[in-house]
C-alpha cells in the first residue's frame, strides 16, 4: 500500500498544467489586434512583425518569461492590462508563436 501511495505522490508532483492555462487565447488574439501590437513588432523587424517571436537570442525563451515581456511592451504603449489579459495574451502568444509546454 505504502509503495502505491508513494508512486502516486510522485506522479502527483512531477505533473505539470500547460503554461497560461488560466488564459483565452481568443480574446488574446483580439487584444493583440486592438492595441496593434504588430505595429511596433514590424518597426523592428520589418514584415509582418512576427519574426520578433522566433528570432535567434529572442527575449522569451521560456514560459516564465513571456509575461514580463508582455508588461514591458503594455507598458511602451501605455497599456493598463489587467492580469487576466496579460494571461490571455500569453496564451494567444504560446499558441500561435511560441508552443512552450
């Protein structure tokens, strides 16, 4: 009995929810639009503006640094986000850019 508890607690602690898994990338995709991030992202990189995400020595290169990111550029625009969308953009990001597990 002891040994199966112990496998199960195990599993238990290595088990892991799916990064930003509180956001909606839908209403992400649409914040995403409506403060025209890719403005600033073509300025920078030219194109469509989406090579920013996938650059060689991009700044985001894991999950825990992609809000922070997102704080930074919400705050070049001027942008109040609250926390539930600085969570619904992360996700629409990982989603459509980034797929950090």
């Amino acid at each position: 009995m002891k040994k199966y508890f112990f496998l199960l607690f195990l599993a238990a602690g290595t088990a892991q929810a799916a990064p930003f898994a509180s956001g909606h990338a839908e209403n992400g995709k649409q914040l995403f639009a409506s403060y025209e991030c890719s403005s600033c992202h073509q300025a920078r990189m030219g194109g469509d503006g989406s090579a920013i995400f996938t650059r060689v020595g991009r700044k985001v290169s894991s999950p825990d640094k992609l809000i922070p990111q997102i704080k930074f550029c919400s705050g070049n625009i001027g942008a109040q986000l609250t926390a539930q969308e600085e969570q619904d953009l992360a996700a629409y990001l990982n989603q459509r850019y980034y797929h950090f597990q």
